[in-house]
C-alpha cells in the first residue's frame, strides 16, 4: 500500500543546511572525547552536568577553546583555568604539541534551543535537536562538524521517565535507588549528532538480519500504533545494510518520537528522533506513514554519520543520498511504479524552478532542500544509470570504507567513481553538479525507461483533449487499478461537466484502490447531487483524508439543500472518529457539529470545551492549529483559547509560530478580544510579555 502524493515530502522538513565551515582551532587542537555526567530540572528547564573531555594539541598554544553558549560553569580542573564567554568555555595554561590532556568542569544551562522540555499531554519530556541550532547550545561541545569526537553520556536520576541517547545503554540502581543511565557511543561523531530524549516511553525490540539491535520507541498510550508506524522497519534496516554493502556503523540503532519536534526527523548517530506526527494506526498509514522519513534517516547513518561534509557547499552528499536511497527502500516496499513516480514528481519541482531562472548548483553553500534533497537525488540516480548499478555500488562501498568516520568533498566521492569507469565523467559533473539549470531532458528519458512512465505520459497529454476523445482511455486507466493513472484520470474528469463524466466517477469510487476513490473526494469542489449516496461510502473509506474530505462536502451538500436532519446524519456517522495525531476528523466533526442548528443542543457546551481544549499547550502543535483554525472560522475565541494563542505565538516550532502571530494580530483586532487579553496580561510569561509588548498589544 502506497502512501499519497501530499504526503509531507521529507523536503525542507528534515533539517538544515550546515552553515560553519572549518574553524582554526581544528588546526591545532583535537578534541578526542567527551565523557558528560547530566541531570535534568524540568522545574526550571535546565541542564546540568560534570563533563570531562580528552583533547590532544597539534601546536603549542595557550588557549583552548570549546563551544558552550551561555553556561555558568564551577572549574575542577586545578592545572589550569577554566572561564566562560556567552559563547564558549576557555582551559587557558601552556598547551604542548603531542600531549593530551583533560579537563573535567561542572556547569549549567538553561537552552534557549536545540534542547526542549515540553508538556506532553501532561508528561514531562525533553528532546534535543543539535543539526542547525548546535549541541552546544545544551552540552559543551564543538560546533565544526570536522572535529570527531565519542561522545559518552551518564543520566542520573529520572526513575519515572525512559533515557535514551547515542549508543549502547546500561542501566544501574546506585544508592538511595537513584537510577543511572550510561550510554556508550565507542565511534567519533559529529557534535551535532548528539542526542538525548527523556520521557514516558515503552519499547518494542527486534534484531536486523545482520544482527544489530533495534528498538522502536513508543508513548505507552500509542501501543496500538506500533504496528503500523513501525512497519517495514526491520525491512528497511535490512535492505539499506544489504545495498549499502557497508556494515552499519554502529552497536544499535533506536527511533524514538517526540512531540512538538522541529522537522520530520534527525538522524542522531545511532538514535534517530522523529515527530511523534507520525505515530498512526493502520487506516493513517494510508496517507501519512513513516516509511520515507525512517528509510531516509536511516541512510544517513551511512551518508551524514559515518562520513560527513567538510562545509556547507557539500551538504548534497548527506541528502541527495539519503533522499536517493530512501527511494530505493521505497522500491523495494511499494514497487517501480511509485519510485518512478516520485522521481518524476520531484523532477517538476526542479524544471519549474529552472525554467523560472531560480535553478542552484548542486555543489554550492546556501542551497534550498529541494536543491540539497531532490535535485541530489536525482544526481546519484543519472550517475548510477551513467556507470552502471554494480560499478555504482562499489565506488559507494568504497567511499564509505576509505572516509570512515571522517569528512568529505565531493571530490573525494567522485574520484571513488573514477577509479572504476573508462568514461568521461566530465559532462555530467558540469551538467549535475555545477550547473544551477536542472537538467530535464536527461531526467525524460530516464523517466521514459520505465513503461509505467509512458504510459502515465500518454494519459497525461490528453489533458486538453475533448472528453469523447478520451472517455474510454479514462475509463481503462480506472480500471487498471493503477494508483498514478487512476488518479490522473480522476483530475481530468473533475474539469469536465460531471453529468459527462459520472461514469467515470462511479467507476472510480466502485475501485478497489484506495487513492483512486481519495482522488474523488479530493478533487470534486462539492458533493454533486448524482454522487450523494456514493459520497456516503467514503465517509467509511480506509483513509483519514478521504473521510475528512468527504464529511466536509457532504455537510456543505446538505446545508446548501436547507436539510438540517441530513446533515445531523453525517455528523452521527462521524461521532467518536479522531483521525490523525492532529485530530482532523475530530476538530472537524466537533466545527461543523457546533454550526449545525439544534444538534443535540444539550451537548454543545461541551463540544465547544473539548474543542477549546485542543488549543492547550500540552496538545501537538499540529492538533493546536487545527482547533485554533475552527474557533477562528466559528469566531468563538474567548479567554483560554486566546492565552493559548499568546503561548502559541512564543513557541519554538516557528511554523506555528508564525500562523499563530497571524491569527493573534486578527484576532485583537476585535476590541472585546483585546481587553481580554489586557485583563489577564499579568499572568502571561516574561516571554509572552514581551512578545506583546514588541507587538504594541500591552
């Protein structure tokens, strides 16, 4: 089963760009180990910790420098002085070439990022994301990505919550039944891809072919999640190893979600974090599972962990990669069809943005997602045809090999190509990877290698074709079963007068395929007359969008008709449905059931409760939006709502931060909500406050 088209593509979703490059000191000083002792108060949302770190100088210097922003710091260290910038943490003494040494410091922080303690409905958790905000921000570290370093880290404390971080774990009970987590990570990384999560977790294990542990965390009240958001895991755990034809460079590997996460997910060194959004049973792993997020951070265990850019200006060889072997995985799961697809998808995405003069090179800092993503992807997928799968694998196998646990250019992955081919590779390095125009012509016949592609562009050239030209063509791709021509037949019927084309409609909902009948829900602006009672049917349809599409058309269908009694129907039938992690059918159901007149007028109050309740802080953010989209439609903001908008307008997920400024600003438009706001002011935030204040509301 394929999963749609709007999926939310991995795209700008997974993380950012690098931006340092390669600082001085890395020239004089290597860092070689940080051994960190942590606790966390969640009381005043800090860290704090007892870190001791190896570090061996490469000249003479009287100055060694690690990263650390805004910490306060108690020095241990008698040999030499240790003190604290807004930015860094100094050991001054007389550093010699060749000797090693150690410093060991106690100190504190309170994150202004890359490290959260969030509300999750009501339980503590704290998460980390290091890729482009820095570990140090939490841990003291280095922020140049070309300074490995085997992080090792001991949790104490937290006997109610789960820990997990980079590594193989151990777990001990020492006095007074205080619980110490230890995490041993034996391979140099990147600061960045250090992790730590701590909350209410259950775990699921299994055990890749290749004999690598792997654990799947959970939320213990996700349990019938399991299944579906982990499914295919060890299947792509096991191909990814198997075409890599590189060992997994470490002892385990976890995944773990968490609420409220910045982007889909980051690819920790051995610990993948990922939005806990993702978390579905088996009718939302239709339309959003986790198949393309888990393969792509998985292969950058490979190509970002194992080996790792210098600079910014090769950041494709982290994500064209994983974005190109992620589709592989996909292949393998969800067959040639949706690979092709996908490639042909993102080769649009590429050509329009071309053709508009906005094209980037690929080998270039201040690259797009879609540049570093997609344009990489399609890169890898034009050399690998140019030399041959097998030579492809092997010049791969051997890049890993060769800059293991280093940093690399992509210079250093073509020359590994190189070595193995009699052709020229100068065209396509110019044409693919210093050329900012996408090359569309060799992505055509690429894509016309696959018959399933041209026949999916034979459908599509009749776009502007008259109906009676192609109503028997529509017809068969219908029943062909076929996810992308069903669709596309769909589109071009719904631009057409739905008397003509009712036919194939009705074909279309009478399918088999579950995407083909979404594409009807998705594509008809309205629910017409002639397909009423077929609208019905996908009401109960094995996905969470259809049936949100169709609730939605059939109630406006129903209301239009000045037919209160059928649409209490829909809404009965669509009673106790939550959809998604954000509630889509709820939030839905609970808008279009508080604007129905006289529907179970006893229970409105608290419909409009619950609704008010999924603004709340300790919601996802996702289901935050949604609620604050229909109190905006239904123009019922009131007090909780609105002090849930001012958090909202602070948090650290600036997606929603920004839609949640906008909705504030239009909302204290209205007098009345203003003075609400004014009222209960002296209980908000500093950081609420000020925000206001900067906005001129207070």
């Amino acid at each position: 089963m394929k999963y749609l088209l709007f999926f939310i593509v991995v795209v700008s979703a997974f993380a950012k760009a690098y931006t340092q490059e390669i600082s001085a000191q890395t020239k004089t000083i290597d860092f070689k180990e940080v051994t960190a002792s942590l606790s966390l108060d969640f009381d005043t949302k800090s860290v704090l910790g007892k870190v001791t770190t190896t570090f061996t100088a490469l000249q003479d210097v009287n100055q060694v420098v690690m990263d650390g922003k805004k910490m306060q710091l108690v020095d241990k260290t008698p040999t030499f002085a240790i003190s604290a910038t807004d930015t860094t943490i100094v050991f001054d003494g007389s550093f010699k070439a060749g000797t090693t040494y150690k410093a060991v410091f106690d100190y504190s922080v309170q994150p202004s990022q890359a490290a959260y303690f969030v509300n999750n409905n009501g339980s503590e958790q704290f998460w980390t994301q290091g890729q482009g905000k820095y570990t140090s921000h939490w841990l003291p570290s280095i922020d140049d990505m070309n300074d490995k370093i085997i992080f090792d880290l001991k949790v104490t404390g937290h006997n109610r919550h789960t820990v997990i971080a980079n590594g193989v774990a151990a777990k001990t009970l020492k006095d007074y039944n205080v619980l110490v987590s230890e995490f041993d990570m034996q391979k140099p990384i990147a600061s960045y891809l250090v992790a730590l999560v701590v909350g209410n977790y259950d775990v699921k294990t299994a055990t890749a072919a290749s004999g690598v542990p792997l654990e799947y965390y959970y939320y213990p009240e996700d349990s019938l999640q399991v299944e579906a958001t982990y499914r295919y895991s060890k299947e792509v755990f096991d191909f990814l190893e198997r075409k890599i034809g590189v060992p997994f460079p470490f002892k385990v590997y976890k995944q773990v979600p968490v609420k409220d996460f910045l982007y889909a997910g980051m690819e920790n060194a051995s610990c993948t974090i990922f939005s806990d959004h993702f978390m579905v049973d088996a009718i939302g792993f239709t339309d959003r599972n986790y198949v393309n997020v888990n393969a792509h951070e998985l292969a950058h265990q490979w190509f970002g962990d194992l080996v790792t850019e210098t600079k910014s200006e090769h950041h494709w060889l982290q994500e064209g990669f994983a974005t190109y072997y992620a589709l592989l995985t996909e292949r393998e799961i969800f067959g040639e069809d949706y690979f092709y697809f996908k490639l042909f998808e993102t080769a649009e995405q590429l050509r329009a943005l071309s053709d508009q003069g906005k094209g980037q090179k690929l080998v270039a800092s201040g690259g797009s997602s879609l540049t570093y993503y997609q344009k990489g992807a399609w890169a890898i997928h034009i050399l690998r045809e140019r030399v041959g799968v097998n030579t492809f694998d092997l010049a791969v196998q051997n890049y890993l090999k060769k800059y293991a646990y280093k940093n690399v250019t992509t210079e250093d992955f073509m020359t590994e190509v190189e070595a193995l081919v009699t052709v020229d590779l100068a065209d396509f390095k110019k044409n693919w990877l210093y050329q900012s125009a996408f090359q569309a012509e060799d992505a055509l016949q690429s894509l016309k290698k696959s018959e399933f592609m041209q026949q999916y562009f034979r459908l599509q050239s009749g776009r502007e074709a008259p109906l009676s030209n192609k109503f028997t063509q529509l017809m068969d791709a219908i029943a062909s079963g076929n996810d992308y021509l069903g669709q596309e037949s769909v589109y071009q019927a719904a631009q057409e007068s739905i008397n003509a084309t009712l036919p194939v409609f009705k074909q279309a909902i009478s399918s088999d395929n579950v995407f083909i009948r979404q594409a009807v829900a998705t594509s008809l602006e309205n629910a017409p007359q002639s397909l009423a009672t077929d609208f019905y049917k996908l009401l109960k349809d094995d996905s969470y969008v259809t049936r949100e599409q169709a609730m939605i058309k059939l109630w406006v269908y129903h209301q239009q008709r000045n037919d209160p009694a059928s649409q209490r129907k829909v809404l009965d039938m669509m009673d106790g449905q939550f959809g998604f992690q954000d509630g889509n059918l709820r939030t839905l159901w609970l808008a279009l059931s508080l604007a129905t007149p006289e529907y179970k007028p006893s229970q409105s109050f608290g419909r409009y409760q619950e609704l008010i309740s999924y603004t709340q802080p300790e919601q996802p953010y996702q289901l935050r939006q949604n609620a604050f989209n229909y109190l905006r439609q239904l123009g019922s903001f009131e007090k909780e709502s609105l002090q849930s908008l001012i958090e909202a307008s602070v948090h650290h997920v600036w997606r929603f931060r920004e839609s949640a400024r906008k909705l504030l600003k239009e909302q204290l438009k209205n007098p009345k909500n203003l003075a609400v706001v004014k009222e209960f002011a002296a209980t908000l935030t500093e950081k609420e406050v000020a925000y206001l204040k900067r906005v001129d509301v207070l």
